[in-house]
C-alpha cells in the first residue's frame, strides 16, 4: 500500500486521509498525527507542481494495524522519510493479507455493467446537477475493480488500471483554476462486497462513421395476414415512404402507370413530397391504395427461373398472392421495371412442394408451376405462412371432389368451384352451408386457355344457395372480389333459401388482373344496384362492353385527368396559354388536330426527358400523315422510330396513342390523305403495343364511338382498331417491325397477306393472313378445312417454321403471331415454309373428310416405311405379319390410284426395309397381288383410310420420332431412336427398333434445351425424371433439340387437360395443406 501511495502521490499530488495501510512496525510516520509526512521523490515520476484538495471525508474505522494520517503543506515540497527501495522490498516479501469480509454464499455473480461506463454516467448526471455538500461515504470496494482518472486540463481521462490492495485516493484539483462546486464521484454503495477483477481494456479509442453519404432506412416490405396501421406512427410512417418512393422515380417496385396514378391521387388530395399533411384519413387512403392497387410494392423478391422462354426472372410473394417477374430495361434516362408476366392468388394455390434442390413445385388448381430458386425453403415457408394464416379466417372453401345431385335443397358443384360458407341454423353434423361464386366450365373454353382467366365462368349475384357435405371441400383463402355494396340483398335464412345475394360478394372476378379499371367517380355516382341487376343478365358479356356503356369514357374526360396543365383546380387555368407550344389548355382543343409540332408531351410526366421522346415521336406521326416534310426518310423509317420510341419507353405508349388520336380528331389538314394516313397508323399502333389500363376504356370508347355514327368516315377501320386492340391485349402484340412490303400493302389499304402453309406430302394451302393473326387462327382454320369443329383437336396440331432446306425446324408457340415469324424467318432463309402437323393422336380419327385423311395418311406412312410403327422381336415375323404388311402395301398401291398390278420395285417401295428382306421379292410380289384383288374395288380415299386404321393399332401409331445421338443415362444405348407419344418417353433400338427404356409422361417434370458443349456439334436437353420424392436427370443430345422440347410439353399439356376434364387428379396431388 505504501508503494501505491508513493506512486499516487508522485504521479497526482494528491491528499488521503484515514487509508487504510498493511500493518508494519517499520511503517510509521515521522511527524505529529496532523502534521505532514515527507518522502522521496520517485525517480520513475517527474516532479509535478503540488495541488490541493479539500474536503471532508467522513471517517470509518480502520482495519487492524496502524493508520497513516498525512497531510501535505502547501509551502513545502515532499520528502520521503523511508528509502523508498526498502519499503518496496518489505511489502512484496512480507505481504500482509488484508481482513476478509465475509461473503454470502450460493449466490452467481451476475454479469454488471463497465465500471468506467458505469462511473462516466454519474458523474455526468452530477455534473450537470451537483448535489449540496455532504459528508462522502467511503465504502470498500475490491481493489481490483478500482478505476483511475487523471485530470488534465480540466478534462477527465481515463487511465492504466492498477492492480491495488486499497481502495485509490481521489485527485486533487489544482490550485491554479477556481474551486468548482463539490462533486460526488463515488460509486453507489453494493449491498454486498464481491471481489472481482477488472479486465484491461483492449482500447480507449473507437472509431465511427461520421458525415456518411447514406443512409439506412427501415422499410415497409410485405403485409402480413392481420397486420394493422391503425396506429398513427405506423400509419404515419407507411405514408412517408409511400410519398417518398413515388416522388424519387428510382423505385422499380412501382411502374410508371402506378406512380402516375398515385400522383393524381397526391393531387386530389394536396399531398406534396414534404408528406407534411396531418389527416388521418387521407393516409389511410394512400396507404390502402398503394397496397391494394400497387402490383409488387409491398411483396418480398426472389431470384428465380423457369423453363426456356419463360422468361421469369423474379418471384414476387405477397399478401395477395405470388406473381412471376420479368426485369425491363427501359432506357438509360427512364428507369428500370418490373414486368408482371403471369400473377396467382392464394385461391390458385392448392399447395408448394419443393422435390429437390432449388426447385419449386406449386399445385394449382388449374395447372402445375416449375421454378427453380436459391431461395426455394424460403419462399415455401412464406407461401405456407400466408395460405395457413388466409385460410383461418376464410369464409370460402373450394371443392375437391365433384358433388352432382338432383336434390334442389342440396348444392351441386365441380371440383375447382368456390363457395361462399354462409351461417345457417339446423345443420346436420358434417354439413355446410353457401353459394358458389366463382364457377368452373369444363367445356367450350379451351380458346382462352393462355388467359388469366382461364376456364372460369363468373357467377351471377343472385344464384342458388344449398347444404353439402364437407368432406367434398377444403378451406381456401378468400378470392380477389370487387366489393360493390348491393342495395337489395337477400340473406338466405333457411335450407330451402335459394338467394345468395350478399354484401360482400357482388361481383366476383377471378383475380387483380381483370382487365379493366372501375373509375372512382363510377363507384361513388353510378346507382349500384342497377350495376348489379344488370351484371345478372350480361355474365357473359365482355367487362368492357359493360363498363363502356357509361357516356364519360371520352378523351375530353381523359385530358382532364391525365394531360399537362388540364388537372389544375381553378377554373380559368382552361383558358391559359402553353409557353412552350402557344396551345389551349381547355381539354376540348388539346385533344383535337394540331397544325404544328409540340414542344412537350400530352400527358404530365414528372420525368422531364420524357418531353424530347414526346416531340420525337409527334413529329414522326406529322411525317407520316404528310403534315411535315419528310426530309429524305423513308415512311418504313417514319413507322419505325414511332414503334421504336413508343417500345423503348414505357410511358410513351400511352402518350403515342393520344397523339394519334389528338391528330386524326378534327383534322383540318390541308393533306387530303392525312387523316387517312393517321388511322392506318393507329392501325398499326393497335397491333404492337397494349395500352394503359386507364386509357383503355377510353381509347375503346373512342374506337366503338366513331364504328358506330352513321355517316361517319373510317368505320371500318375503327373497327380493324378495336379488333387489333383486344388481340394485343390477348396476345402480347407483335414484335418484328412490319418490313417494306407489309407497310406497303398496309398504306394501300390491304390488311392481310395470302401466306402458304404446306401440309404432309406437299399439299399446299393459302390463308389469309391478318396483322394480328396468331398460329392458333391459322390451326383453327385449317382444321375447320379438314372438317375438324371439336375445341379439343385444336390442342393435336401445330405449325413448324422450317429454314435452311429443312436442316432447322422449329414448332410454333400458339400465341406466336405469323407475320412476326415470316419476318424474323426471312432474314435467315428467304425459301421459308410453314408445315402444318398433328402432334398429339388421342382424338380418334376422323375419315369423313377427304383433305383431312390425305393429310394424316402423308404424315404416317412415311413413319410406317421406316419400320418405326411395328416391332419385329429377333428379326422374325410371323405369318400373319406377313399378310398384313402384305396387304398394307397393297393399300398403298391403290391410294397411288393405280389400276394395275404392281411390279417388284413398286411392292419394295411400300413394305418397310427390315422386313422386305425376311423373305424373297417375289414370295412378295405374290403376296401383294393376293391382296390387291380385294382393294380393287376401292377408291383411293377408302384406301388411304383402311390403311390408317390398320397401322393405328401398331404400337407406335401417332409417334413423334427423334434421332438420338447420345444419352446420359447408362440404360439408354445410344445411338437409339425415341418415340414419343400419349404412353411417354419411348427409347427405342436404332436397328432393330424394340424398346429398351420407356418413361411415362407423368414422370416427366420438366425439359430445357442447352447449347453445344465445347467439342460437340449437337445442343441437348435436359429431361427431369421423377416424382415429388425424388428426381434425376437425363440429358439427350440431339439435332432437334428444340422441337422435342415443345413436342414434349404438348403431350403434358394434354395429359394434364384431360385429367382436368376428368375431374380425377391422383391421390399425390389433391393433398392439401
């Protein structure tokens, strides 16, 4: 202690009283009790000037041994009264081990705070408010949790920790600043003295980010089933970054359509970017506008992927459902966005599988989605997450089993229907209660099978209502509804009810993506329960036609709402002047013809370069109406940049529409030809791009307005407009900008283009092909020629695009437009051909009609003379194969409608190459000849059609066959043949042509081409096998990898069709959550 004392007053000058010291005999002061005690200097310690400290300590009573009273002089300097090396020799041998206090027992030391944290805290609390002089208790504390300040300059440092056997002594302030008010340093006193020992600090010093260029913000992302924001910091702070995000233009989770909605809404309602605005009300409408209409905005993203041309990007989860995402490059001053390629609500998702590593397997009622993600546990955890939570409180169940009965007092429904469970008292035990609301037809929908509304038929408000068992249905999460309050509703109140009228379900859509929007002011003023009577009588009626009957979708009402400068709320801001371009403001004149360019765009956008695209885009149409000069373009250049600009910028389409529209309404032209010219552009703007769905009632308006008056010019081009309108938004819109022939034939009023089409053997076929027709109008067509009616044989044929002298063949999707694929086919072949070809045999066959026989028999018999159709096991063949290959020949001789015998050559030519040669040509020839007596009498027709169903019954019969260069998979030798059909995957030998490995179409998971690897001069495809426990991978390498590919998922398009039409999915995948 005395050497702790020595440094202490080296190092700080400082004043102890009553510290208590180790005893010692030769530890005793030199001097009275009051007066000072001398030592010498330290020489580890320069000699510091001494300072004072004055106070009163209140006293204690010391431990055993003797206590060293000390005070120093202010006159005179310190000197030691000991040797200095003496006295630390004697305290480190004869250490004396100080008084133990007693402890309690069986209790854990618990973790307390830093000392020097705890100790800086009070002292600034004191600081700031010094507490009145008082009498200082001491109490003991263990040496070694002690901590050490030095004053410096009137600022507290901390100091080394120093191991000690007492207590430290409290610095002295030097004399030379004035005498602050008294400070209490002391530490609370414990309840309990436990020695510890006090870790050295690694560091004083620490370091932070001061004066960043970011920030970290905390972020709304999803809402989950019961989340609320009715408290006001929530709501407040859910309406900031609402504000925020649509005013910064840098959010991709909001389109350029969202964020000018919301702005219109901003200005109804004074909503600045400051987000100053207090009432609750309106927060709560921003708020609910953003997450009920905004897509993507509140969901959470994952990285995922689908099969080939898919194009899915991105897996959107939220409280409404999931969507598949597309990324879309904008450009480089607009940004960048998501597109929504395909969205599904909780009601479509019956349940999530994952079958193996980043692979997502969702059930849907409909149809079975594939993606792959990294993320896949999560994005099942999630989905599971929000189906369980929807489904607690769900009043909507949907049907697993179809329920046919004749009882009226029953409910009969279809598996997929869902049903509204309503209260009813007296209900037996296993039964429920409701009404359907949303239908499922089975037949004569098949043409809108690409839509998102496939297959559904939208009840009527007032159906029937009835009891039905419950083990026929499972909870389901409540379907996306347009809630209309119904004026005149009817409560069923008892089994016999049959009104199911409710307030919640008045109009029932299948999702968000009904394609339309209802206005607010038609939800405020439009007599609703009209609207619902009427929906009644018009369920199968377009949701346009019905939403169009309304007198307000005009342009004039649409400049009001969306132009630059029309929103203002004065009503003398009509009457000003554009400083740019000198024009009316009053919506009337800015929808109507313009003699002179514009300087900046139609409608209001935040984003400023998007007046240059604008004036780009209106100059462009002046060109081509020849209300500008040309300057040397080309008018294909003209149709071009206007196509171009309006694709490459989002925005622009919809402001390309109203130029149009802005031109050919009211034209004064001095050009006689310029309105004309204008509609055969809008002509052309219908077939490529999609409108916004807040212009599309109005531009549909527009369109049926001017088909309708009598005596109006351009109405039947108004009506080619419409029809092109509704295929773009059936379809997507085409793609390759129309070439120089196709503009041309377009300005000289031809809308459509003889294409040739080449069915099997070489029979040719010309259709009229329009704009907007898709392969699936060219299918429909040609089976109606071969006397094919039935929606069902649609789905069996396909056409090929062939190029390179038939070295590349590649199958049409049926939503690709034919004018796209004969523009794009041109650049690569310009000796190009359509094939038309049957794919899928499940329909039985029709021989009724003459084209259609020919066409399959061209189709077969190729196959059939390849040996591919029948099997000879071990190269033998019995008798009867001999007469029947016999008598095929014989068919075949006659459908030549050939009178005569056939010679050697001739019968070689129609018996398959591995069975002529089991037998000697003339045993053949006699054979045939045989036969040909009883085909005689036959016309060629009657024999084209004994023959097809003759071979129908070989195993191979209505095969798509691929030549097999190599395989994965050890139990395929390669090189093989597979044949692939209704049956699956069939592996066959490539010279004898049994099977060796056979896959059922329902093992198949998924298929995927992939390039040429190093070294090979053939692409492959991967073909996942298995069920949803385990999977494996076989990879084809072929020439035809593309064409298997699609030939593959047609064959599981129609196995899945025909369950569905069935009614009877497998046990594995009816399972619900």
């Amino acid at each position: 202690m005395a050497l702790q004392q020595q440094m202490y007053n080296s190092a700080h000058h400082t004043h102890s009283d009553h510290v208590p010291a180790p005893r010692s005999s030769q530890y005793s002061p030199t001097k009275s009790e009051t007066g000072p005690v001398s030592y010498k200097p330290t020489p580890a310690s320069p000699p510091q000037k001494p300072s004072q400290r004055q106070y009163s300590p209140t006293r204690r009573d010391p431990p055993v041994g003797g206590v060293v009273r000390a005070t120093i002089s202010n006159s005179e300097h310190l000197e030691p009264s000991h040797n200095i090396k003496d006295i630390i020799r004697q305290y480190q041998t004869n250490p004396v081990k100080p008084q133990e206090i007693p402890r309690r027992e069986a209790k854990v030391f618990l973790k307390k705070p830093d000392p020097h944290d705890e100790a800086i805290l009070i002292l600034k609390d004191q600081m700031s408010a010094p507490p009145p002089q008082r009498k200082k208790t001491y109490a003991p504390v263990s040496p070694s949790s002690a901590k050490e300040f030095d004053y410096d300059g009137g600022a507290l440092k901390p100091a080394k920790s120093i191991k000690t056997k007492r207590s430290p002594p409290v610095p002295a302030v030097s004399q030379r600043f004035p005498a602050p008010a008294p400070v209490s340093r002391e530490l609370p006193v414990e309840e309990e003295n436990i020695q510890t020992q006090l870790h050295k600090r690694s560091s004083e010093e620490h370091y932070t980010y001061t004066n960043v260029p970011w920030k970290i913000y905390l972020r709304k992302e999803v809402f989950y089933p019961k989340d609320s924001f009715n408290h006001p910091l929530i709501l407040d702070l859910l309406f900031k970054q609402i504000v925020h995000d649509t005013f910064s233009e840098a959010c991709i989770r909001i389109t350029t359509e969202e964020r000018q909605k919301m702005k219109s809404l901003f200005a109804e309602h004074s909503v600045d970017i400051s987000a100053t605005i207090q009432d609750e009300n309106v927060k709560k409408k921003i708020v609910v506008a953003a997450r009920d209409t905004w897509e993507i905005y509140f969901s959470r993203l994952f990285p995922a992927s689908g099969s080939v041309g898919t194009g899915v990007q991105v897996l959107s989860v939220s409280h409404r459902g999931i969507k598949l995402l597309k990324m879309v490059r904008s450009s480089a001053v607009a940004p960048d966005y998501f597109r929504v390629l395909r969205p599904y609500s909780y009601t479509d998702i019956m349940f999530v599988t994952i079958p193996s590593k980043n692979m997502l397997e969702f059930n849907l009622t409909n149809e079975k989605l594939i993606l792959f993600s990294a993320k896949a546990p999560q994005v099942k955890t999630m989905i599971d997450y929000f189906i369980t939570e929807l489904k607690k409180d769900s009043d909507y169940v949907v049907a697993v089993r179809n329920y046919i009965t004749d009882d009226r007092s029953l409910l009969s429904f279809h598996k997929g229907d869902i049903i509204r469970l309503q209260k009813m008292e007296g209900l037996d035990a296993g039964q429920c209660y409701g009404c359907i609301v949303k239908k499922k037809v089975i037949l004569l929908e098949e043409l809108k099978r690409d839509t998102p509304d496939f297959g559904w038929k939208f009840g009527a408000i007032h159906g029937r209502s009835g009891v039905f068992p419950v083990e026929f249905v499972q909870p389901v999460a409540a379907p996306d509804f347009i809630n209309i309050p119904v004026d005149k509703k009817e409560e069923p109140k008892n089994k016999q009810g049959r009104v199911a009228a409710s307030a919640a379900v008045a109009v029932a859509v299948g999702s968000a993506a009904a394609a339309h929007e209802l206005d607010r002011s038609i939800e405020v003023a439009s007599p609703v329960s009209e609207y619902a009577e009427a929906y009644t009588d018009s369920a199968d009626m377009d949701i346009d036609e019905r939403i169009l009957q309304d007198s307000q979708y005009n342009m004039v009402e649409f400049a009001k709402k969306y132009f630059r400068g029309a929103q203002r709320k004065n009503g003398d801001s009509y009457k000003k002047k554009s400083k740019k371009t000198k024009e009316s403001r009053e919506p009337s004149e800015m929808v109507k013809f313009s003699k002179s360019p514009i300087q900046e765009s139609l409608i209001e956008f935040t984003d400023e370069n998007m007046n240059r695209i604008a004036a780009e885009i209106f100059l462009a149409i002046m060109k081509f109406m020849g209300d500008y000069p040309m300057k040397g373009q080309a008018e294909q250049d003209v149709v071009s940049t206007i196509l171009r600009l309006s694709g490459e910028y989002g925005l622009m389409k919809d402001e390309a529409y109203c130029q149009v529209l802005k031109q050919i309404t009211g034209n004064t032209s001095s050009k006689t030809e310029s309105c004309q010219r204008g509609w055969r552009l809008l002509y052309i703007l219908t077939a490529y791009y999609k409108c916004s769905e807040a212009l599309k009632p109005y531009l549909l308006k527009y369109l049926q307005d001017v088909c309708a008056s009598p005596g109006v010019h351009f109405q039947g081009i108004s009506k080619a407009c419409e029809q092109n309108l509704r295929k773009t938004f059936q379809y997507g819109g085409r793609v390759e900008h129309p070439n120089g022939m196709e503009l041309k034939a377009m300005l000289a009023g031809r809308s459509s283009k003889r294409q040739l089409f080449l069915f099997p053997g070489g029979i040719e076929r010309h259709l009229k092909i329009k704009t907007c027709s898709v392969a699936l109008d060219a299918i429909e067509e040609l089976c109606y020629e071969m006397g094919l009616h039935k929606l069902e044989a649609l789905d069996e044929y396909a056409i090929f695009v062939v190029t390179n002298r038939g070295q590349n063949v590649r199958p049409l999707n049926k939503r690709e437009y034919i004018l796209d694929v004969a523009t794009e086919a041109e650049r690569v072949d310009s000796n190009y051909s359509l094939w038309f070809r049957r794919v899928i045999w499940t329909q039985p066959l029709k021989f009724d009609n003459e084209l259609g026989v020919t066409m399959h028999y061209n189709q077969v018999s190729p196959d059939y003379l390849k040996g591919l159709l029948n099997v000879v096991p071990q190269g033998k063949a019995s008798e009867q194969q001999f007469q029947q290959v016999s008598k095929l020949a014989a068919l075949q001789h006659r459908a030549k409608d050939s009178l005569y015998l056939p010679t050697i050559h001739e019968v070689q030519e129609c018996i398959p190459t591995l069975l002529f040669g089991l037998q000697r040509p003339q045993q053949w020839l006699n054979m045939v000849t045989q036969h040909m007596q009883q085909v005689q009498p036959l016309s060629p027709h009657q024999a084209k059609a004994q023959f097809l169903g003759l071979v129908s019954a070989f195993p191979m019969f209505g095969s798509s066959f691929f030549y097999i260069q190599s395989s994965s998979n050890g139990a395929i030798d390669t090189p093989c043949v597979l044949a692939v059909n209704y049956n699956g995957l069939n592996f066959l030998s490539k010279d004898t042509h049994e099977p060796m490995v056979k896959f059922p179409l329902k093992e198949v998971q998924s298929t995927r081409t992939q390039r040429p690897t190093a070294g090979s001069s053939y692409p492959y495809v991967e073909i996942m096998l298995g069920d949803l426990m385990s999977q494996r991978i076989t990879q084809l390498q072929l020439d035809q990898s593309l064409e298997l590919c699609r030939v593959i998922a047609m064959h599981v398009e129609n196995l899945l069709s025909v369950r569905e039409k069935r009614l009877t999915l497998p046990p594995s995948e009816i399972t619900l959550l």
